[in-house]
C-alpha cells in the first residue's frame, strides 16, 4: 500500500469499478480569534433570480462557530439567512449593517467588498 492510500477506511479490496474510496477526514483547524479573521461583506445578485443576498467569507475555523456567527447576523437583522459552503448568506442587501455589526462584535479585520 502506497502512502497516498494509506487515509483509506475500511477497504481490503474492491472490484466494483465504480467503487468511490472513503477517506479520513482531516481535523478542521481551530476557529481564529475574532480579531484575526479576514471577513468580506459583499451583494451577490447571480443565480438568484435578481433577488440580493449578503454574502459573509473568509471565516477560518470550525462549521460550528460559523453557524453562531450566522445565527447572530440573522437574528439582529431580522431575516432569514443559511451557512453553507464556508459562507454565511443573508436575504436582502445589509452590507452596511452586518459591516458595522462585524466591526461592534469584534471583527476589526472585516472588509467591504464590491461596489455596493
């Protein structure tokens, strides 16, 4: 077994063609300070059916903590809002407010980004 095989599990042999390989997970890195995240505020108007969202990224650390800090701009903008993909999207356009809410809460690394 090379070592590139060797994050296999539970695998001795296999002779589906189709067979997909499950791999370890590696640990997620812990979640950075507020103050050493690198946040971007910015509109996202594509694939939405001309309806804005506020898209908040960079967030480094665990999916958990990224889900309480969505919660919280969620709930102090009064809309609704999800987590996936590394990124915390908000309904509506609230650029300005979660910038500065960002800022309130700690966050002095978050940056605007985009025209509006």
């Amino acid at each position: 077994m090379s070592k590139k095989n060797k994050k296999w599990v539970n695998v001795v042999y296999s002779t589906n063609p189709d067979f997909q390989y499950e791999q370890e997970q590696e640990e997620q890195s812990e979640t950075l300070d507020k103050n050493q995240q690198k946040l971007y505020v910015s509109i996202d108007r594509k694939q939405r059916a001309g309806k804005e969202v506020t898209l908040i990224e960079g967030f480094v650390g665990v999916e958990d903590d990224l889900k309480e800090l969505g919660k919280l701009i969620k709930t102090k903008c009064g809309v609704g809002g999800t987590v996936k993909e590394n990124e915390i999207q908000i309904q509506g356009n609230f650029k300005d407010k979660i910038f500065d809410l960002l800022i309130k809460e700690g966050y002095t690394q978050t940056k605007k980004k985009g025209g509006n």
